[in-house]
C-alpha cells in the first residue's frame, strides 16, 4: 500500500493504456469460450449452447481444415527460411560494395517495398503477373518464349508467387539487423586475416559468416513464433477460389467460416487452436533467444 | 591485398551489376504501375506500355480526383492518421515512463510489463474480437479505426528501451527541484527523445495509412471507408460501382488506368515520407531489436 501512495503518478500514467487493453485484447480473450460453444449471434455468449470440444473435432475431421493447417505450415515453413537465407546473403554481399554513394541507393530501393501495404502491392501484383499480357508474362513470353504462366491461378504457381514476392517485399529490411551486426565486426580480425595472406573469399568464410551466425539464430529462432503466421493480407489480396486447395491459410479460413458461413464457434475453435500453437512456439523461441544469445525484449 | 587482385576486381563488377539489379526489381513494378497510369486508354489495354507512358495523358487521374467516394475516403483515412497517431503517442510515452524504471522503484512494474507484453503473445482472435466491438457499439463508427489499436505494445517498449538510456542525474535534478513524474516526463524525457517519437510517429502513420482490414471488417458503408479499404475494394474486389463513365469517358479510360493510378496515389504519402523514414528508421529498429 505504502508502494501504491508513493507510486500513484506512475500508476495513474499507465491507466489509461490498462483500460484501452482491458478492452480491446483481454475482454476478446474471455470471448474465446465461444470456442466451445454452438455460438448463435442472436444467442449471444450467455444464451449459446455448449458443445464442449466438438468444434476441435470438426476441425481434425474435417479434410479442408487439416488442408489449412497444412498449407499454412508449409507457407509459412518457407517463408521463414527465405526471409533469413535472402537477407543473410545480401547483407555480406552489400558489404562488399565499398563506394558509399552506391550502397545507399541500392539500400534505399531495397527497404522501400516493405512500407507498402498488401493491398498496394497485390493490386501491382495482379497487374504485372495477368496471364491477359501481364509484365512479367510478357517478358517470359518474348525473352524465353515461355507460354504465359497461371502464377495467381494455379495452386503451386500461387503457393511460389506467394513465397517469392513475400521474399521481394521483406528481405531488403531484413537486411538491417544483419548489416548492424556486419559493422560491428572488429576490423583487427581482418588485418590479420590479410597479414596471413587470406584471401576475401577465406575471410568471409571464417571471419563475416561466423560474425553473423549468432544474430541468424536470434533471428530465427524468434520467427518460429510466426510457423502459423502465413501473412493474412497477402494470401487475402492475392488469392481466389481456384488455388484455395493449395492457398487458403487459417486465418483466411476463419475469415470465411466466419463471416461468409456463419459458423462463428467453429471459427473462433480454429482461431484458438492457431493462437495456442503461436504461443507456445513465441514462449520456447524466446526462451532459446535468451539461453543462447542473451536476448531480451526489454 | 585483396582489393587487388584481379578475381576480387571481376567479382566487385558482378556483385555491384547484381546487387542494382535486384534493387531495380524493388521498384521496377511501381514504375511500370505509374506508366500506365499516365497511358491511354488504347495502349494499357494492348498492354503495350513497359516503364514508360504511351501517349501521355492525365485523364485517369482526373477521373479518379473527382470521385466523391475516393475523396471521402482520403479524409478518412488522414483523420484516422492523424487522430490515430497522436493518439498511440499519448499513451505509449505515458506508459513507457513508469515501465522504463527499475523494479526496485517501482515494483508493480514488472507486472504490468507482463500484462502488455501478453497481448503480443495471445489474442482472442477474429470472432470474439468481433463481438466485442458489436457490443461496443462501434460497428459502422469512424472510431473503430483508432481506438481498437490505439495502444501499440511493439512502440511502447521500443521507447521504455529508449527512456532508459536517459541519464539518471537529469530526472534526479528535475525530482529534487520539486518536479513531480508528469512534469519530468514532459519537461526532460519528452524534450530529449524528439528523435524517437518522431521515427515511432512516422511508423505508426505509415501502419494506419496502410491499414485495410479493420475498415472492410466493420464498416458498411463505402463512404466511411479509408483509402486503403476504397482501394481494396477497387483493385482486389474489382468493385466499380463507385464510378460512372459516360460515353465519352469509356473512349478515354479503362478500368486498367484508372485502377494504376489509384495504386499509385495510395501509396504516393508512404513514397513522400519514404526518405524521412528511412533516415529514421535503421536506428529505430537497432534501438529495439539489437542489444548487447
């Protein structure tokens, strides 16, 4: 209590974030009892009936929701190699560009397609890769002669226009944190590295990639939280009917049981199962950040 | 040395050619979005416009300035900026000051720590997400846009970590001198953190321009959307029912102009604050994510 009369100015400052997250992220908590419910909006949480863990078995019933969770993995699988492998390799070849004037405008191209939103880039998206003399299709076509290919149409053409513009997008400011720790490098390393007559390619290998290694399993480590995470926008904005078998993530599938089927208990059931796993993932990752690389959030 | 040798030479060349290439691709396909924008009507349809307009003409942008509904939808979307932004600010310098003290001053710090930082690990998801702003009474209201995301948990401890390197003497001094907590956050912290509020300012803009979803979710009406929903809408939704032609206009404009040129003006305020970001931003993130 004594704490309390001494520390009100501080209590009393955090109040108004406390309430706006009461609100807004611990009240939506409480709803997912609706999980376990046959919840009718008309109903309400209240009046709905309780169906215990029917929803979760409709769900690893179900084929098209193990479909889901298997596309979603795989995406996201994939992404989250890509998203460290492409940053990694960039960040130790922009180090090797020694004109400063050049690496800044080669950095200030590469950052800026990660400030723009999903729906920007799906809408350039649909227009360059339109089998109708789409860009992108028509280069293949008059460079390779390749016949126009269905990247938005075809399951696993999407499931790689997925992964590969999602790479296009993030790796450019992926490459910060990689080439923050590049500079931290101590230049000693080098000149004796160069003194024993090591040549660039044997200095990389075991001077810059070893100098790396520790910041890519921080790296890594934390985007197992996101193994579920298959990027709700973009499949959103790029997707159609066609590729749902190899497409359609959990959170697109919530969306559309949800809002489109009305079956709000089963999404919410589906919704919780992602945010489960999430959780646990995020809460090991951090763990393993903080034993092996003393990393902390704050 | 091996900036000599000729191998190390060849291999700059192709490594610079490599790395601008990629650099390029970036930007090429908002080029190529601005060049049919500015395209007539004829070459945009016969795709033959690469990076560059055919037959130069600004009539889809005309067309698009003077749709009532995309203008509605930019105020809204620069109301919920603005609002939003101050906002977020507000609350995260207002909580990150306590939470940026030791636990030894203030024990219930690390508790309330906890309950911010749990909301980043665990949500309720779509659904009862959903029911909650039903039950506020927020569906087809302005405020839906700002108050549902108006505590930024990501931001509040990118500036706890950055109020921490604030030297102890300055805020001791301001204590002694009969100062209370409101008056050496606004008088001491608030003045040598500019730079952080600002590069936390700009992120929390350029996300609430960006932001689509929570419009299309729980908005009905096409002129209450913010830009980025309009634009979902339009390009992704294929939705025109918010634009007439006339005769004359379909010999001009195609949906294909139209649809370019309203890309690029959605993303033209992120291109604009583009260069003031990215000054920003490198130290911003390192501030946050990188420490020893």
């Amino acid at each position: 209590m004594r704490g309390l009369k001494r520390n009100w100015q501080f209590h009393l400052m955090i109040l108004p974030s406390l309430l706006f997250l009461i609100v807004f992220a611990y009240l939506p908590m409480a709803g997912i009892v609706m999980a376990f419910q046959d919840f009718k909006p008309w109903d309400g949480v209240f009046g709905s009936e309780w169906i215990g863990l029917e929803n979760f078995r409709t769900m690893f019933e179900r084929d098209d929701s193990i479909q889901v969770i298997w596309n979603t993995f795989i995406i996201a699988a994939l992404k989250i190699i890509f998203n460290l492998v492409a940053p990694f390799t960039f960040a130790i070849l922009l180090n090797e560009i020694r004109k400063a004037f050049i690496s800044r405008t080669i950095q200030t191209l590469v950052y800026l397609p990660h400030f723009l939103s999903w729906v920007i880039l799906g809408g350039i998206l649909l227009n360059i890769l339109s089998t109708d003399g789409g860009l992108v299709n028509r280069m293949l076509t008059s460079w390779f002669g390749i016949e126009p290919i269905f990247f938005l149409g075809d399951g696993n053409w999407f499931r790689f226009t997925v992964i590969a513009s999602e790479v296009w997008k993030e790796f450019g400011y992926g490459t910060i944190v990689f080439l923050a720790a590049l500079a931290n490098i101590n230049p000693s390393l080098y000149e004796a590295a160069e003194v024993d007559g090591a040549t660039r390619w044997k200095q990389t290998l075991h001077i810059t990639i070893p100098s790396l290694i520790p910041m890519a399993i921080v790296v890594g480590t934390l985007s197992l939280g996101n193994i579920l995470n298959a990027g709700f926008d973009q499949i959103f904005n790029l997707y159609n009917p066609l590729v749902y078998e190899k497409g359609d993530i959990l959170d697109t599938f919530v969306y559309r049981t949800a809002i489109e089927d009305g079956k709000f208990g089963f999404a919410t059931a589906v919704g919780l199962f992602k945010s489960i796993v999430s959780m646990a993932l995020i809460v090991i990752s951090y763990r393993i950040a903080y034993k092996v690389a003393n990393y902390r959030v704050f | 040395m091996y900036h000599k040798t000729t191998s190390y030479r060849v291999f700059n060349v192709f490594n610079t050619v490599f790395l601008l290439v990629l650099g390029l691709i970036c930007v090429l396909p908002l080029v190529h979005v601005l060049a049919v924008s500015f395209s007539a009507k004829s070459a945009a349809d016969a795709n033959l416009v690469n990076l560059w307009p055919v037959e130069f003409t600004t009539v889809a942008y005309e067309k698009t300035i003077n749709n009532p509904v995309f203008l509605s939808s930019v105020w809204v979307a620069v109301k919920r900026t603005l609002i939003g932004t101050v906002l977020t600010l507000v609350l995260a310098c207002l909580a990150a000051y306590p939470m940026s003290k030791e636990s030894s001053t203030f024990k219930a710090r690390n508790i309330y720590a906890w309950v911010f930082v749990f909301t980043m690990i665990f949500q309720g998801g779509l659904v009862p997400f959903y029911v909650v702003i039903q039950n506020l009474n927020l569906i087809n209201n302005f405020w839906v846009l700002v108050l549902p995301g108006a505590v930024n948990v990501w931001l509040t401890i990118l500036l706890l970590n950055f109020f921490r390197g604030v030297p102890k003497e300055l805020e001791e001094a301001a204590l002694i001198d009969g100062a209370g907590h409101f008056r050496t956050l606004i008088s001491i912290y608030l003045p040598v953190s500019l730079p952080a509020l600002a590069t936390l300012g700009l992120f929390s803009m350029v996300f609430h321009w960006n932001s689509w979803f929570d419009g299309l979710l729980y908005l009905q009406n096409k002129s209450d959307y913010p830009l980025a929903t309009f634009l979902q809408t339009v390009i992704v939704q294929r939705d025109m029912s918010s634009m007439t032609f006339n005769p004359k206009e379909m010999e001009l404009l195609s949906q294909k102009t139209v649809n370019a040129a309203q890309i690029f003006l959605g993303a033209l305020p992120v291109l604009v604050v583009y260069p003031f970001l990215q000054k920003f931003f490198v130290k911003g993130l390192v501030l946050g994510s990188v420490k020893e």
